[in-house]
C-alpha cells in the first residue's frame, strides 16, 4: 500500500505584472472510500437525463467537491474559483472528479510522482 496514488491542483495566487504566481496543491496521501461515493453521486446527478443539473449548479458541485473533500480543505471553495483559468476549469475539476471516482491520474502527475519516487 505504500504507492497510493495521488493527484494535485495548481491554482493561481495572483498575477502580477503579466506573470502568474500559482501554488499546488497535493490530494491528501489517504482518501477514504466515502469520498468515491459522493463523486460517484455527483456524477450520477450529472448524467441524469430527466432531472438534468444546471450548469453553474454542476459548478458549484464541483468547486465544493473538490476543496472540501478531494483535498481537505487546504483551501477553500472561493479560493478554488478565483484562482482557475477560466477556459480551464471545467476540464479541471471534471479531472479531479474522475480522479477520484476511477483513480485516472493526469500524465503530469504520474511523471512527477515517478521522478519523487
């Protein structure tokens, strides 16, 4: 069990001058299974086809998701939507979404855990 797989999100700090500070963030090293039940539920919410979700809803869903229970709090919702690019971000939360429902890692990520490990 020592190589549990992780994820990370970067989100910008602030820009300043033309140039883009950001920080990343690393999933927690333990994630328990209650956490694959809720994104499990929001992604059965989301393909529901008779009671479809609206999408800034599904945006909020995602953003508390993934601040709250994919990384812990380490920061928070508001910080999380202030600090994603916005042509980005939908792909971005959806990633960590799926991350957590069927444990796909970005390419990035694996790369830079390999050269961790």
């Amino acid at each position: 069990m020592a190589n549990l797989k992780r994820n990370s999100i970067e989100i910008v700090k602030e820009v300043k001058a033309g140039e883009v500070i950001t920080e990343k963030y690393w999933t927690p090293v333990f994630i328990d299974l209650d956490v694959v039940y809720e994104a499990l539920d929001i992604m059965e919410r989301f393909e529901d086809k008779e009671n479809p979700v609206k999408e800034r809803e599904m945006l909020e869903l995602l953003i508390d998701f993934t601040a709250n229970k994919i990384y812990g709090k380490e920061f928070t919702p508001k910080q999380l939507r202030n600090g994603l690019h916005a042509p980005q971000a939908i792909e971005t939360l959806q990633e960590q979404l799926i991350f957590i429902a069927q444990g796909e890692q970005t390419d990035e990520t694996k790369k830079f855990l390999e050269k961790k490990n």
